[in-house]
C-alpha cells in the first residue's frame, strides 16, 4: 500500500472510530438519562427535587460538544488542512529567508 493511499486510510478509519463512539455516546445518552427519570421519579431518589433535569442537561450539553468535535471540528481541521497549513508557514519562512538573504546582498554590495 502506497503511503498516500495508507495515509486516506487511516484517516477514513479515524473517522469511522469517531463516530462509532459519537453513537456510543448518544445511546448511553438515552439510556442514562431514562436511568436518571426513573431513579428520580419512581425509586423515590430525592423526589421532592427534579435534579435528573439538570444531570440530563448537563449531559445533553456534552454530548453537543462531542457532535460539533466530530462533524465540524474535525471534519475541516484534518491532515489536509494540517498540509496545507504547514505548506503556507513554510513558503511564509522562506520568503523572509529569501528577503534578510538579498538585504544582506545588497548590504554587502553596498558596503564595497
């Protein structure tokens, strides 16, 4: 397997693990939350107070913040961005290597 083609990948597998932990998440999500309802509701689990709606929203809140991780965040910010980012750094480095070698050039031809 060529490396490009190694590189695409494990890239593809990556993402196929993210998300099969994102669906993971959102049945334990599910799950846990009926828990909290019943544990509060019919166990009799501190029933004077509805504490399963904060433990739920809480969750639920994390849970956004695993989904926009998979299907934003990483969706744009993978190895090709992380390429073409390094790419930019490196020509911006050697245009300043370029320009501080003709100042110097241009300093020493003056300078004679």
């Amino acid at each position: 397997m060529e490396k490009d083609q190694h590189e695409l990948y494990e890239y593809a597998r990556n993402r196929i693990k993210q998300k099969k932990r994102l669906y993971f998440h959102f049945v334990l999500f599910i799950l846990g939350s009926i828990f909290l309802i019943v544990a509060n509701n019919l166990l009799g689990f501190y029933p004077e107070t509805k504490w399963w709606i904060w433990a739920v929203t809480i969750w639920g809140f994390i849970f956004v913040l695993h989904i926009i991780k998979v299907f934003i965040t990483d969706a744009f910010m993978n190895k090709n961005w992380e390429r073409t980012q390094i790419d930019k750094l490196i020509q911006l480095q050697t245009k300043k290597i370029e320009k501080l070698n003709a100042d110097l050039e241009k300093k020493a031809t003056t300078n004679e």
